[in-house]
C-alpha cells in the first residue's frame, strides 16, 4: 500500500521562546538584527539570553515567590538597568507546591547568560538545601 500522511502538530516553534524574548525586548528596548542574527540594544551592544520555566527540584518546595527576593546572593544577579544584564523569574505559581519556577538569564554574550544560570541555580541550591539534624537518643 500507499503511505497515508497526515500532520498531528504543526510547531512552528514560537512558543518556547516568546516569553524569554519578549521579556528580553521589554527590559532592553532593542531589537533583533536579521542580518547579522543577534540582539542589540538601542546602543547596539549584543544581549544574549537562556531561559527555562522548569527549573524544579524537591527542595525548593515551600519556597514562596516574595522568599527570592530576601535571598542577598540572589540580588547580585537580579535584573540591573544600567548593565542591561540579569536575571529574572516568572512561572513562580507552582514554586511553593512543586518547587518548579522559570527563570530568564540575560547577558553581554552567551557564556554570561548561562554563567547567570547556573550561579542562579547554585544559590537556590544552597539556600534550600536540606541538612539532616542530628538525632539524639
């Protein structure tokens, strides 16, 4: 027989990363250059980013979204103006019941956006992490 194609899903691959690029745009003001594929600033400096919305692990469970702004470390990355460089965080709904939020790492090149990353990840990882009391019998 005859092969019988039909489509299931089209994904044209918008949706993972309009919220990271909207917000980069928003924070920024710039824009994407199609010519040279890269985003600048209105003072045509390059801004790069890497997001997830699933940055979750069972020990940032009980974390509420007002908690990550008293974390200090936390607030050596947050979003600066001047720099145009940060992080931010979004999709904090399920961060207390599931221990999942988002988070959007902005940067003068890729390597410090994903250097922002992980030292995000780092802090949270150090600020929740579980330590066993001693039992006494």
């Amino acid at each position: 027989g005859e092969w019988d194609v039909q489509a299931l899903e089209v994904n044209i691959g918008a949706l993972g990363t309009t919220h990271p690029f909207e917000t980069l745009h928003l924070l920024t003001s710039g824009s994407y250059d199609l010519s040279t594929g890269t985003f600048r600033t209105p003072a045509g400096e390059e801004r790069c980013y890497i997001a997830s919305d699933t940055l979750q692990k069972e020990q940032y469970k009980g974390l509420l979204p007002g908690d990550l702004k008293h974390i200090a470390p936390l607030q050596e990355l947050a979003w600066n103006h001047e720099t145009q460089e940060g992080i931010v965080f979004h999709q904090m709904g399920a961060l207390s019941q599931y221990g999942r939020l988002g988070v959007t790492c902005i940067g003068r090149s890729i390597h410090v956006a994903k250097d922002f990353y992980r030292k995000t990840e780092s802090i949270l990882d150090c600020e929740t992490e579980v330590t066993e009391v001693p039992t006494t019998l």
